[in-house]
C-alpha cells in the first residue's frame, strides 16, 4: 500500500509545538542591559575613589600624629639600665659585700641542632666541656641543658665579660646577658648579718635576699636608669646613635656597719671552736662599745657562706644573736643587785644569812649546792650565785620596783639594733604575775632574751648606768660621697653612776680565786686585768613533757674590760653544752684578744679580794 501522504496546513496556522522553534531576542535589549551595568560600575567607581581621597586626606593630616606615634613604637624599644648596688663595709670602710659586672651565658639548643644538624651532638660536648672549663659548671648538667628541647637555657649564670667574650668567639650560638654579680670577700664572715643578694630575673637586678642585704634593699639598690632607643625590625638589636630618651641610673649607697672585721673574724672563728669543743647545739657572742652601744661583733656558732645560698643549710640562715631567745638564768640576777642598790635596801658589804632553799608561794627554790644557813655578803650572794640570797633580796625590792627595773634594763623591748628578725624576748605581764612567779624572775627563769639584749643590760652597768640601745648600722654613703650617719638612739637612764660602780666592783669578785672567798667565774680573769662579769645556767624546757628538763641548760657569761673603766662589753650564750660546761673560758679568750691588741694598759693595783664568805 502507498504511504499516505502528508497532512496540509492551512496558510497562517500556528504550530501546534511553539517550543520547538525559539523566539529570537530583541537587539535592544540586550544593548540596554550592558549599558545600566556600565553605569553602575561607573558610579562604583567614582564612590570607591572619593573615598580612598577623603581616607588618603584623613591619614595625612587628622590622623597623622597618631599613626607616626604608633610607628615610631614599632621602631622603638625601652631599655632599663639597672643601677649598680651599694657595698656593705665594715667600720674602717673595708667591703663586706660589693658588686661587679657579670655576664650571663645563653644559648638555644633548638637552633644549635638545626645549624649544626649531623655534627651537633659533638658540637655540643665541645661547647659542654668549654664552658665548664672557663667558669667551673658542672660539664655533665651543661650536656643535659644543650641535649634538652628547650629555646633557651642558661650555661652559666654569672661569668667574667672577659671569659664571657672568649667563649662567645668560639661558639657564636651563645649570647651574653649582662647582670651584676654579688662578691663576699669574707666569704663566711659575718654572713648573719651582712645577708645575702641573688640576681633577680624578673626585675633584672641584683634583689636582698636575707639579713642587712634585705632589710636595707632600698638603700642599697638605687633607681634603675631609662632608655629610649631605635631597635632594627623584627630584632631586639638597637640601631647605633638612635636614642630618642635617657634617664640615667643612680647607683645605690654604701651601708657602713659599726662592724670591726678583724673582731668579728676572732669572736666567730673561737665562738666556733668553742662550741664544737664543748658539744653545744649552738651558741652565739656579741661584743658592744661600753660607751656607744655599737655592735663591733656579732657571731653565731654556725653559719653559711653567702656566695653558695643554695648549699646552705636553711637552719643556719638566720641570725640567733637577736632572733632566739632563751632564759638567762643568773646573769639576770644584776637586776635585783642593781634595784637593791639603786633604791638603798642594802650596800655590798651587808650580810645575810642564807639558808639552802626558801619557800616561794607553792615551790621550793634551792641554791645549785647543798649548804645550811650561811653567812654570805650581797657581793657574795652576786659572786657564787645564790639563787636562795637573791629571791631574799629581791623580796625587799618589791614586785613592782622589780618589774620597772627589768623594764629599765630593756627587757621584753627590741633593742631597735638594726637587723632583721629581731625579737623582743619575754617578760610576762606584771598583772599576770602568780604567787610563784617572783621565785623564777629574779634568778633567770620565766623570762627569756636575745644574747644583744643581755650584753645591752651590762652595757648600762659599764657606761654609768645610762643604757645606750645597740646600733649595727653607723652610716650611709650616697653616691657622690656624702656620708649621713645613723640617728643616734635615745639613751636610758637605768641606774644612778654611783651604783653603776658599787656593781661593778661586785662583779669583779665573780672571777677571783681568793682561798675561801671563790666566785663561780674565775676562768673569766684576765691577768694584768681587773673583769667584771656574771655567770649565769638556766635549765632548758622538755617539749615533751613542757617542764624544765633536768640536764640540758643554756649557759651564759656577761661581762665587761676593764672593770672599773671598762671599754668593751661581751655577751655569750651557749646552747646545751656537755656536761654543763661554763662560758667563762670563751669570755677569757675574746677579752684577752681585746687587750692584746687595744694595747689596754695593765692594771697597776693589786687584784681586789672582797669578802664573799663573812666569818
């Protein structure tokens, strides 16, 4: 069959599908599209540009100070310049402690290993032993410190510039920091006092750690200096000639101390001596001006090296002379002595009968020896001791006469010496005072104080009676050389001169050896020399039991060259010694050294021999 032919469409019909054939666009449109987009782009334009002129006139003058000032803090760096610290010297202007210059060495063991890469381990070891040979480091810690993944450790803390120097042109991966090193040429002398002073890294400084070096920091540390300098972008480094601001720095004073070196070397090294050769705990000494009050020593048993702090035994960081008391016993018995005198209820040649023991409220007070009734002069009750002959005086004396005494005497006060931790001992309150208490005050117990305050007692009996407080520290010395001397402490009248000389004669019969008529001290007595002094044994409390213990005492001696004109008063404490072993020897010693090298003429009268024992 034939196909069928296609199907006519008339003329004008529209197709059945008009998608099949799209409707072209009008050239007119399209035309007007690019135009609006021109335009805008133009108007964009035109806005973008105002702007970039109205910002480029804002920077150049409203905000021109700003952005120049904050540029120029990009630039630019402060630098401190840390002032040099003040010296320490003793009385003749000999330095106990003084400052130099010091480098500190760095390094960073990051960049080390990846300059050095293979060869670093050996670099390193070189670098280890270089600087341990040059500055005494310990070359296995030095290893340890460059081995570490650390930025940056310190090698050695405080090198001389020179040693610093060669060791830098040898390793160029070690920097130098400078720092300001503290020198002891005493090494140990005096450490108690004088303290110690560390480099502090915060602060880049020199800082007063313990003693006179911290309680006078701010004499001795000075005002930091300032500068204001250019440094190179994206570098600490400062560009030469490029300092904007400068305020230099102002060194510290120079602290002077009362201190006589040479004094101070001899009392610590036998205060030393002594206690190892007697077994104490401790001890301490202090040697006073009879007529000033000026320490010119101050010793402790032990002691620490102030160049090695961190070796140092923490114990041994204080200073016991002035922050540990502890109960006199009978050096304390010149306060009844002195009241009874001051206020006539006796003379020194008066006698008493002393039983062996007297009864006190509810306890029973013995002498240290058995005896009976006894015949004994109050020079004599002084000179052996009699803790049963002083109580019976200090009756006469009254409670309340007795306590203004001790008061007078400076004890439970700080003596204001100067130095840090000082305390102020104890005396218990009058109104606190029990029936008992009067049994235990007069002869050294139930009361306690520093070895300062105990010479600073017999410093008023040798100065004619006026107490003069002790001082350490004479003077300051600013930078340009103007010396201010300390103020000078408010003396103290505690008893009249007469009976400051009636006392001090009594005392001289505790060192004399007389057949019959034997003081306790006669170990104290210089020949050529007439010496006044007191022994003194006070028994320790047992912590476990909060009782005084029956064999460990603390043992004291004070004491005053020569007696009746004296020039030096000498205070010593002991803590436990064996077998209770007197201070009087170590007075004899540091008193000797005195007149050995004062040159203190000999006395030219016979030894006195007073009357201890009356027939």
């Amino acid at each position: 069959m034939p196909a069928a032919p296609p199907r006519s469409r008339p003329a004008g019909a529209a197709r059945n599908s008009p998608s099949r054939r799209p409707v072209p666009r009008r050239p007119g449109a399209r035309t007007g599209d690019l135009a609006r987009r021109m335009k805008i782009g133009r108007i964009v334009l035109v806005v973008a540009l105002a702007l970039s002129g109205l910002k480029l006139v804002a920077v150049q003058t409203v905000q021109s100070a700003e952005l120049t000032a904050n540029s120029a803090k990009q630039r630019t760096s402060k630098i401190v310049i840390a002032a040099e610290r003040g010296s320490i010297l003793d009385r003749a202007g000999n330095p106990l402690a003084f400052s130099t210059e010091a480098r500190a060495l760095v390094t960073n063991p990051r960049l080390i290993n990846s300059v050095k890469r293979e060869g670093a381990a050996a670099y390193k070891a070189d670098m280890a032993a270089a600087v341990a040979e040059r500055t005494g480091a310990d070359r296995n810690a030095l290893l340890a410190s460059l081995n570490s993944d650390r930025g940056y450790v310190v090698l050695a803390p405080l090198a001389d510039p020179d040693v610093a120097r060669a060791i830098r042109e040898r390793f160029p991966e070690i920097a130098e920091e400078k720092r300001e090193s503290r020198q002891y040429p005493g090494g140990t002398l005096a450490a108690n006092v004088i303290g110690a002073a560390s480099w502090n890294s915060t602060d880049q400084k020199l800082s007063g750690l313990i003693g006179l070096e911290s309680s006078q920091d701010n004499v001795l540390a000075g005002t930091d200096g300032m500068q204001i300098v250019d440094t190179a972008e994206g570098s600490s480094t400062v560009i030469p000639g490029s300092i904007r601001a400068e305020r230099p720095a102002t060194p510290g004073s120079d602290v002077q101390l009362t201190l006589d070196s040479d004094l101070q070397y001899s009392v610590q090294r036998q205060l030393g001596d002594y206690v190892t050769r007697t077994g104490a705990k401790g001890g301490s000494a202090v040697v006073l001006d009879a007529a000033t009050g000026e320490v010119l020593a101050l010793a402790n048993g032990a002691t620490f090296d102030p160049s090695n702090l961190a070796g140092a035994d923490n114990k041994l960081l204080g200073n016991a002379a002035v922050s540990n008391p502890f109960e006199p016993g009978s050096v304390n018995k010149i306060v009844t002595m002195a009241a009874a005198l001051e206020y006539g209820l006796a003379n020194p040649e008066d006698v008493l009968a002393v039983p062996g023991s007297i009864k006190v409220a509810d306890r029973t007070v013995n002498d240290a020896w058995k005896h009976g009734v006894e015949n004994y002069t109050l020079t004599g009750v002084l000179a052996k001791s009699s803790n049963v002959g002083t109580i019976m005086m200090a009756q006469k004396v009254g409670e309340d006469r007795f306590a203004d005494m001790l008061t007078r005497f400076g004890l439970g006060q700080r003596t204001g010496v100067g130095l840090p931790g000082e305390s102020a001992g104890r005396v218990p309150a009058r109104e606190s005072w029990s029936g008992s208490t009067f049994g235990n005050l007069p002869i050294g117990q139930g009361l306690s104080m520093t070895v300062l305050q105990m010479a600073g007692m017999y410093q008023a009996v040798a100065n004619d009676g006026v107490r003069i407080p002790p001082r350490i520290v004479s003077a300051t010395i600013g930078p340009d050389g103007a010396r201010t001397p300390s103020p000078a402490p408010e003396p103290v009248r505690v008893i009249s001169p007469e009976t400051a000389q009636k006392l001090r004669t009594m005392l001289t019969a505790v060192t004399q050896d007389a057949r019959g008529q034997r003081g306790t001290g006669p170990a104290a007595a210089v020949p050529g020399y007439q010496v006044s002094g007191k022994t003194g044994t006070a028994q320790q409390v047992d912590p476990s039991c909060g009782c005084y213990a029956k064999s460990t005492y603390w043992i004291t001696f004070a004491g005053m060259l020569p007696a009746q004109d004296p020039r030096y008063v000498i205070g010593i404490m002991l803590d436990a010694p064996q077998g209770g072993t007197s201070a009087a020897p170590l007075f004899h010693d540091i008193a000797s050294y005195l007149a050995q090298r004062e040159q203190i003429p000999v006395s030219t009268e016979p030894p006195l021999v007073q009357t201890l024992v009356a027939p």
